[in-house]
C-alpha cells in the first residue's frame, strides 16, 4: 500500500477552562493519544457521542485548534504548528464542511462572489474565474443562475451544495465532512450522500467524515473509528466494525440503528442499553474510560486501561475482552 495521504499520530488536544471567582481552572483532555492513517481517495468515517472529540480533531487539523502533542502528517510533511502563510498554503490542500451551511456562508455576498473569492485563492492562476465559478456549481448540481443568488434565497440541501463548491474551488486533496448532512431533511440527504461520493470518485478526494449517523457511516466510510472520551476505542473496515463490533461501546453504538444490525451476517445484535452519562473529560476515570457505564465491567477495568490490540476479525479495539475467548490476539 502507498505512503497514507494523512497521518496521525498520538495526538493530543486540550483546553484550559476558568474556574471562575474562588474556583479552580481545569484542563480538558479534549482528545486523548489519538492515531489513525488516510489513504487518497478513501473515507475515514468517526463516530460517538457528543463530546467523544470527533470535531476537535477535525478542527485542530485545520489549525483552528493547537495540538499540546503529537504528528500530523500531510503527504509526509508535519503540519501541526504551522502558521501565517504556511497554514494559508496547506488550507488549501485541506477544506472543511460544517454542518449548517447558513453559518459558514457570509449573508451579505452572493454565492457568486463567494465561490470567486475561493477560486482567486488557487496557487494556480485560473484564466477564466467566473467560468470556473459556473463550473463549480454544474459540478455541485447547480445552475449557473445560483450565483447571483444569497444563503436566505436557497434551501439547506442548496446551501450545503455551495458549500461543497467552495470547499472544491481551491482543488484540495482532503475535505473534512463535520456532520456535513445531519441538518438535512432524509431525502435530501441521500442525495448530498451520492454527489460526495461521485465527487469522491471523480476527483480522488480524501474525506474524513465526522457523523452521529452509523447508517451514513456505514454507506460512506471505507475504515471506520469510534470515539469515546477523547480515546478511538476500535477502528476498522467499514465491513469489521459493523459485522463483528468488538468494543462493548460500539455494540451499544450499533445496537441503537433502527435497522436490524448483523454480526457475522446470520447473528443478530442484541440490544445494549447504556446507563449513565460520558465522565468529564477534565477528570476522566481511571483504568478503561469506559468503565463506569460498560456491561462488561470487571476489576481490570477499573484499574488498568486496556492497550489497543489487533483483534481476530481484523479491526483495533482497546478493550480487555475484544475477542471471543478461543482467539489468541495478534502481536
């Protein structure tokens, strides 16, 4: 396999939250020791709950936010502290999606104008810019007339297509998806869903797409990670993480689609009710982060975090009983 178009690691992202008067500050522990690879051309698809660290890690790769550790590599070259010009160059190699559209827009320019501004930023001179302008919104499912059109004038679904012609008008190699379609009515999605994946097919784009929705996920992503606290618990193909979930967090994640969830495509998923609500990340328990709600608590749990392991279907989970007991986990 080539050298991975992405790569991170062991990275680590906290915040500094005020006490206020009389009380003590704390830090966040946003994101915890978090690692993972992105081929060109591939999805790499997040999932967990609210607060798990899936939008911090997309921001700090957009440099919104500053990393306190770790790598991240983009075609070989570390750009986690760049800065001024330099961050301005590799934006340009890496767009991001939010997700309203409304609030990424400015109100007061026309979609025209917005795409112009973007297409001028290109390192390579366009010779026709208005021209690519036009082209960008054919290439989104637009018509030429949207350019002279503002946010209020368009629905979500269009406001969100423009948004994707921005994200295209600097010729990036990865775009980060932010709950890209969670604000869209289903139909509507469905059909974002399909033109980011003829996108995706015709241009080679890279995406890292950060969703609350496992079918979405499951439709979108070629590798797939669960995050918990900060922490990816288990990161696998598509196929290995929602055929035989390994980590009890990812089972109670699956178990929770309304459509009937397979392991091993003939076992059916039984239903797993968590209790209780995610620990502070300013003071996460210790042993297994997920401990204080897990079905499967034991002793060890409570103590010792578990390593994560290559697991005998394939996939990494960091959990003291991914595996069923007759497998041998791998070195």
């Amino acid at each position: 396999m080539s050298a991975p178009l992405l790569s991170v690691d062991d990275l680590h992202v906290t915040f500094r939250r005020s006490g206020g008067p009389g009380r003590r500050s704390n830090t966040v522990r946003a994101v915890r020791g978090v690692s993972f690879e992105l081929q060109a051309g591939q999805t790499l698809g997040i999932a967990g709950e609210s607060g798990s660290g899936k939008s911090t890690i997309a921001r700090t790769l957009m440099g919104i936010n500053k990393p306190a550790s770790g790598s991240m590599l983009l075609d070989g070259v570390d750009v986690a502290h760049r800065r001024g010009s330099s961050l301005a160059a590799y934006r340009r190699t890496m767009q991001m999606i939010f997700q309203d559209p409304y609030d990424s827009l400015d109100p007061r320019m026309t979609v025209g104008d917005t795409l112009l501004e973007a297409v001028r930023l290109r390192k390579d001179r366009v010779a026709d810019p208005r021209g690519e302008v036009r082209a960008l919104l054919e290439k989104v499912g637009l018509s030429r007339s949207f350019a002279d059109r503002r946010p209020r004038e368009l629905s979500g679904g269009q406001r969100q297509r423009v948004s994707i012609a921005r994200a295209l008008s600097v010729d990036p190699r990865l775009i980060l998806c932010d709950e890209a379609v969670s604000a869209l009515d289903v139909s509507v999605r469905a059909q974002v869903l399909n033109l980011l994946k003829d996108l995706q097919e015709e241009l080679g784009l890279a995406y890292l797409f950060i969703s609350h929705d496992l079918s979405t996920l499951r439709f979108m992503a070629d590798q797939v990670a669960i995050m918990y606290l900060g922490e990816i618990v288990e990161m696998g193909s598509r196929d290995e993480v929602f055929e035989r979930p390994q980590h009890p967090y990812t089972r109670a994640l699956l178990s929770a689609v309304p459509e009937p969830v397979v392991i091993d495509r003939t076992v059916r998923l039984p239903r797993v009710r968590l209790t209780g609500e995610p620990p502070s990340p300013t003071n996460p328990p210790s042993g297994c982060s997920f401990h204080p709600r897990c079905p499967l608590a034991q002793d060890v749990c409570r103590t010792t975090a578990p390593a994560a392991r290559v697991t005998a279907s394939g996939q990494i989970a960091a959990c003291h009983f991914a595996e069923p007991e007759e497998v041998v986990a791998a070195s």
